[in-house]
C-alpha cells in the first residue's frame, strides 16, 4: 500500500539555478524508480534561516509530497543524508485528513491564482 508523504528540503544557499534542478531532479527520481508517484511539488526559493547551518543564513527550500511503499521512505533519507547539497530535510507521514487537507489548500491556492 503506498503512503503520502511530504518532505521539506534546505539546498545550500551557493547553488546555481542548474544545480538546484539537478538536486531536486535526483529525488524525485528516487521517488519514481521506486514506483513511487509525486502528488505536488513547490519551490519556496532562497529563505532566511532561523539559525545558521554550516555557516550559512539563508538556503533554498523545496517542498515535495508524494506516495511511496514504506520501505522507500528509509531510502530517500539516505540519499539526502549523503547528498553534501542539502543541508537539512524533514520527511513527514501525512494522515489522511493531513493529505485531505494539502489537497484542500492547494485547490483553494489554484482558484486564487485563476482569479
């Protein structure tokens, strides 16, 4: 049975516009050869920090939910554990009110945007 998930990912801040699509590329690939299947994806773009990581005050945030197998999940994290562009990552099950929710709000976000 596969799973929502939603991962919020903090790229380093020195990363051109190329590499950042590269990084983010590489996971959702993860996801898709895991026969997994990415419900939505959003780039919030070059964020101040809260505090400083790496030495850094800013980092690129990016937003993916997807539906996955529940072993794939460990997986991922691996890859964005090893991935030296990425420097933090959390990784959230959704409920279904949780997912119910997301859905909600980005219909409610979409019919903005047409207006």
């Amino acid at each position: 049975m596969l799973n929502n998930y939603e991962t919020v990912f903090i790229a380093n801040p020195v990363l051109s516009a190329p590499q950042m699509k590269e990084a983010v590329d590489k996971f959702k690939a993860i996801i898709t050869e895991g026969k997994g299947e990415i419900v939505h994806e959003e780039d919030w773009g070059l964020r101040k920090l809260a505090y400083p990581i790496q030495k850094k005050s800013t980092g690129f945030y990016y937003l993916i939910e997807y539906k996955v197998e529940g072993e794939l999940i460990n997986k991922i994290e691996t890859e964005f554990r090893r991935d030296e562009r990425v420097m933090r990552f959390l990784s959230v099950k959704l409920g279904k009110y949780a997912f119910a929710y997301a859905e909600k709000k980005r219909s409610m976000k979409q019919q903005k945007k047409e207006e």
